[in-house]
C-alpha cells in the first residue's frame, strides 16, 4: 500500500492507484473533463493539472499512478494558473450560449468557471471559430460541435461500452470536432448516456430538450420499470410531473449506464393516467368515491365466492408490482377470498430483444420476486385464462394494465367473459376499458417499495411525489380490502409489509431495507 | 400594590356646545370651500389630475408593467432561458420552450405569461435577463380589469407594448 501525501494529507491506496482517485479517497477535489471513472484514461483534457514533487512539470493526476512517499500539491499557485489556462484555452471558441443549453446548470464549464476560472476573455466574439449547431445524429442525441471541448469521452464510450463506434474526431486545431461519419448516424441501444457522460452541453438529450431547466428539478432514487434487469436509476421531477431518468450509479447492477428504452419509461408516469376511481354501468364510465367503492368491492369478490365457491373467483396479479404488494395480494388471495386461481404473466415486447448487457426480454421489473413470493405463472396463466374465457369465473381482481401478451380485442373479449371485473392500475388500457370497477394506483414514483430484479437483487425505488389525482397506494387499497374481507392488517406503509416478508418468506429472510441499503441485497440461495 | 400601576389621564369630558360639533362644521366647510375658491381663481395649482386623459410623469426608473422586445425582424428577443422565471421571486412567469423554426434562434418561447396580479413589480426578471428581452420601462401601472383572466398577460399582449 502506497502512503502519499496530498496537500500535506497523508493517505493509504492500494498500488495502481492514480491522484485523481487516491484526491477523491480524501474529499480533494480535482477538476477534471476528460475523466471518467468506468472508462479508459485518455488524459487529453489537461484539466487535472497537479503539481508533483521532484517532477519538473506539472502531471496529469488522472493518468499519474501513485507512489510510495509521493507529495502532490493541488492548491499551489502554479496549479491555480494552470487550470486557469487550461479552462481560458478551452473557452477560446464556446459560444456562451448559455441561455439556450441545456446543460446549463450542470455543465462542468459553468462549475469550473465559477470555481477556477473568472478570467476575462481575452479574445474577440468576432474571432471565434464557428461550428454546426444543432445536429441531429441519431439516438436520443443532439449534438453541438460549437460547446464542444473534445474530451472524447463519447468516443471512448462508444468504444468501449457499446463497441459501435460511431463518434470520431474530425479537422485538426481551432478546426477539431467530433462528428459522425455522413450517413452513419448513432446506432445503438445506450445513446442516452451520451448526454449524461459530456460534460459540456455539445451532446443533450433530443427527448429533454427545452422541457424543463435543470435546476428546478428535483431527484429521487428509482429503479427502472423498463424490463427484469432492475438498472438503478435517479427520476427527476417538478411538482408531479417526471422529466427524466438518469442512470444511478450501481456497479453490481448496471454501472454508470441505461438504455434508451429505459430512459423513456417515465412517460407512462405521466401520461393516460388513471386519476379518479370509477365504475362502468352498462357501458358508461361512472366517477366513484373511495369510501363506497372498496366496500363494494370487497363485497362483490366475498359475494362470488360465497355464493359459486372459493373457485369462481380469480386473481391475477401483476409483474409491475413491487413485493410488498405482491405479498399482500397473494395472501389476500389465498387466505382472505381462498381461491387458488391466483397467476401472473410476463410481458415480452416484440421480438423478446436482448442483448446480454443491460437489455432483458422480460419487460417487467418483478416477475422474479413474483415467482419467490409463490405466485404462479407461465402454464398457470393459461390455465386461469381458458377457465375465464369458459366462463369459470365469477368475480376477478387484476392488478396491472394490461394482461401480459393479450391484445387489446383478446382482452376485452376475456373480460367479458367474467361478470365483475376489479382492476387496480396506474394507467388507461386494455383493461381498465373492460373493467367494471377501476381502482387508480400510484406509480412508482409515486410509492415507495422494493423490486427484484431477475438475478435476485432486491432493490427498493423511494417515493418521489404524492400520488396524483385520487390515485391511492396500492399498499393502502390492498390492506383495506383485506380488512373489510376480515383480515385484521395494521400494515402501514410498506416497510411494515417487507418486515412481514423477511420474517415468513425464505428467500427474503433476514433482509430489511436497511441491509438493501442504496445498492440493494441479493437473495440467498 | 401600587407597584407597577400607571395612572393614565381620562380625555376631558366636552362641554355641551362642543358636544354639538357645529362649530367645527363650520370650520371644516371653510376649508373646503376656500379650496374651492382657491382653485377657480388660480387653476395651476390643483393637485388632482383627469386620469386617465391626464397622465402623471412618471420618474425614469419607475418600474411599471413589463414588454417584451423584439429583434428586428419582429420576433421577440426572448430565447426561454427562464432566468425571470427563477428569480421572480413570485413565481408569476409561465415559459414554456420550443424548438424555433430558425435554428440561429433554436429556443423561443412558445408560451411566455406573466400574471400581473401576483407580479411584485420587483424588477428582478430585467435583472437577470441576459438577452435584454424584457423589460419595465412601459411607465405605467397594470390597468384594472375586470377578470382574472384577462390580468394574465401571454406572449402577444407583452410584445405589443
């Protein structure tokens, strides 16, 4: 173990650490560009500049590795000055256009400026060197070559991680940007991460462009609905509405990374929501309230059992849902209403595409703790759906919005089928246009839970907002449908619900959220 | 106990013709009608004005209600930054950003509304306006009206000023 001392701090890393890193171990800052902790070390920046005894020039603390009784000075006048330069060099061309970047707010520029910088500029507006704005190349990406400071970290990403290469340096000097090659636009699932990884505003995202300003948002820890892998994500909202998601960084899970499927999840969170509960009478849509329609329901599916038997009653329950939920949905199901009917689907989009990175075919964030939980499903679906669709059911309770696979005809011709159809669901579709009465539920930005993921990782997403509308917790709906079926829960909230999970259910024993803690826990066994 | 007890002087009782007020009445008129006299005899020295066919000069910082300004090709100056929004500290400004057809422009606001009736007239949106685009000097108040509605001021109402 190295011992180096950095700004008279002595500190302890394991050989082959660089500066920038062992700086880090110990809360110094150094300002860097080209850096970037999950790619390779290009050095090309010059930003990281720190002074290094007995070295007559000033090193690169991004590339430099550390040795035993090294002592680096980052806060020395000649650093200052270096950096200083550095930042004046590169500034040289950016056009300021501030006002309409989106970056602004988060741009690694406009920190360092105000942190190293203040320097006036000793070049004329008139001289600068002008470069195409605005290009569309492909993805989820815009590109300005104007505000670029050729750091190449999309190069080395799209080397690296994507292998697809479609970035490169072109023109040399004042001239050098970064462009595609004429017809060959970005092509590959990841191009999203384009815009997290620049740290300038030369590549924004094409789908948060002009949507909000940065600093209005506010974020939360989530985790991706997207599909089965469970990528650790920050959802970033303004009052109720969510603008973007951001990969958060998760080196078990998915690193630094989401694909551009994920990315665009949010939008069912804010649109076609269910908003207010509602029951359907011959046809038309009726605006209910809470209080008369959970008793109701209660009722109905308790009536049905009652009067056809535990058997004419089914429960199909939804890979979307968080543990919590389906651990009370599944012991409402078998203890409450006794039935056995009680199945899950997943949810293949397309062709079942994925690709061994961070793409699962299984478009559903919990089909695995569904199954850990003991819910059946595969061969067990079909079987509940051809007892439905021969009429074997009297009452049904489905969580989710859609059945799996089932089209939009095959599944209204299913629903009606069943003579009382409750549905629990956060968006308008398939089967909240046949069902008889809707529950509205909050989405995940709008709950708090824990997912597992299709290796087993239970991760918990946070509630980011107050549900909208008159959208309840599902938590909340289903203890209260149990209570009124005589249950007797005094579950609130849903750490009480994982604390009753860890305590019966083995896979999850032991766990509690404060050993998933940020990055999650992998189940035993 | 007498600590901490302040004996405070009762008003004196008015007598009965003073309890009658007929000579302050007269007095009062006196004044009123001196005014009156006053006024027809020297006209320069009234101090009401025929508002609003008489406007009173405004000083030159006075901070009325706001335009928006216009390049000259007569689209308006404002590029969307929402500078004004974030420090307006009565958060009375709505932008809403689009991509604009000029791609020298790129951003223009799409919507751009000020509700005048919680505007504090605080000047801080001509403060932080990096493009000079809006602007206080119209010298005059929010004229009244008689919706809430019509207090919203949008994009063109701003630009026609």
């Amino acid at each position: 173990m190295p011992t180096l001392t950095i700004n008279g701090m002595i500190v302890d890393v394991p050989a082959g650490t660089t500066i920038i890193n062992a700086a880090e171990k110990i809360g110094i800052e150094i300002p860097r560009y080209c850096y970037h902790p999950k790619l390779s070390v290009a050095g090309n920046c010059r930003m990281c500049l720190v002074e290094v005894e007995k070295f007559p020039k000033l090193q690169t603390a991004c590339s430099t590795v550390v040795n035993d009784g090294m002592v680096v000075r980052t806060d020395t006048e000649k650093v200052r000055k270096a950096v200083t330069g550095v930042l004046e060099l590169m500034l040289i061309h950016h056009p300021i256009d501030c006002p309409i970047c989106d970056q602004a707010g988060e741009c690694g520029l406009q920190n360092y400026y105000m942190k190293f910088g203040l320097h006036k500029s000793r070049y004329d507006l008139e001289d600068k060197v002008h470069k195409k704005k605005v290009q569309d190349i492909g993805g989820q990406i815009v590109l300005d070559a104007e505000r670029c400071i050729l750091c190449s970290r999309c190069v080395r990403f799209l080397t690296e991680v994507t292998g697809t290469q479609e970035l490169h340096f072109f023109n040399r000097g004042d001239h050098s940007e970064i462009s595609i090659f004429p017809g060959r636009p970005l092509d590959n699932n990841y191009t999203g991460n384009l815009a997290d990884i620049c740290p300038v505003g030369a590549l924004t995202s094409k789908d948060f462009r002009f949507k909000c300003r940065v600093w209005f948002l506010k974020v939360f820890d989530s985790i991706c609905t997207g599909c089965s892998k469970g990528c650790n994500v920050d959802a970033h909202h303004k009052g109720d509405i969510l603008y973007r998601l951001k990969p958060r960084w998760n080196d078990a899970v998915n690193q630094a990374w989401m694909c551009d499927f994920g990315r665009l999840t949010y939008k069912e969170m804010n649109e076609a929501r269910l908003l207010t509960p509602f029951v359907r009478e011959e046809g038309a849509r009726k605006v209910a309230a809470w209080g008369s329609l959970l008793p109701d329901v209660a009722f109905r599916l308790k009536a049905a059992a009652e009067k056809g038997g535990t058997d004419r009653v089914a429960v199909i329950a939804s890979p979307q849902s968080s543990n919590e939920e389906l651990y009370l949905l599944r012991r409402l199901a078998t203890e409450r209403l006794g039935t056995s009917n009680l199945a899950f689907t997943h949810r293949v989009a397309g062709d079942g595409f994925a690709d061994g990175f961070l793409i699962q075919a299984d478009k559903n964030p919990n089909s695995r703790g569904a199954q850990l939980l003991g819910i059946p499903d595969g061969a067990a679906f079909d079987a509940l759906v051809s007892k439905i669709a021969g009429g074997g059911i009297d009452a049904l309770l489905v969580f989710g919005n859609v059945l799996g696979p089932l089209s939009e005809e095959e599944t209204a011709a299913l629903l009606a089928k069943v003579p009382f159809v409750a549905q629990v669901g956060t968006n308008e579709g398939p089967v909240s246009k046949a069902a008889n009465a809707v529950l509205p539920s909050a989405s995940v930005a709008e709950r708090g839970g824990t997912f597992t993921s299709h290796v087993g990782r239970v991760q918990r997403f946070r509630f980011g907002f107050p549900a909208r509308g008159k959208a309840k917790n599902p938590i909340e709906i289903l203890v209260s449908l149990g209570n009124r079926l005589g249950a007797g829960w005094d579950f609130a909230g849903e750490a009480s619900v994982f604390k009753a999970i860890a305590g019966t259910e083995a896979p999850f024993a032991g766990m509690s959220y404060d050993s998933i803690g940020m990055f999650g826990q992998e189940i035993k066994g | 106990m007498t600590i901490g007890v302040i004996k405070v002087a009762r008003p004196r009782k008015m007598s009965f013709p003073e309890s009658l007020y007929l000579v302050e009445i007269v007095k009062g008129l006196g004044v009123t009608m001196g005014h009156m006299l006053s006024n027809i005899v020297r006209q320069e020295g009234i101090k009401t004005i025929e508002y609003p066919e008489v406007r009173r000069e405004m000083p030159p910082r006075f901070r009325g209600r706001h335009r928006l300004m216009k390049r000259e090709d007569g689209t308006p100056r404002c590029v969307a930054c929402y500078c004004c929004a974030t420090a307006c500290p009565a958060k009375c400004i709505t932008i809403v950003a689009g991509e604009s057809p000029d791609p020298g422009v790129e951003k223009y606001p799409v919507r751009f509304d000020i509700d005048m009736l919680r505007c504090v007239f605080c000047g801080m949106c001509v403060e932080a306006c990096p493009c000079d685009a809006i602007r206080m000097d119209t010298g005059w108040f929010t004229p009244p009206d008689d919706t809430r509605e019509k207090l919203i001021f949008t994009i063109d109402t701003l630009l026609e000023k």
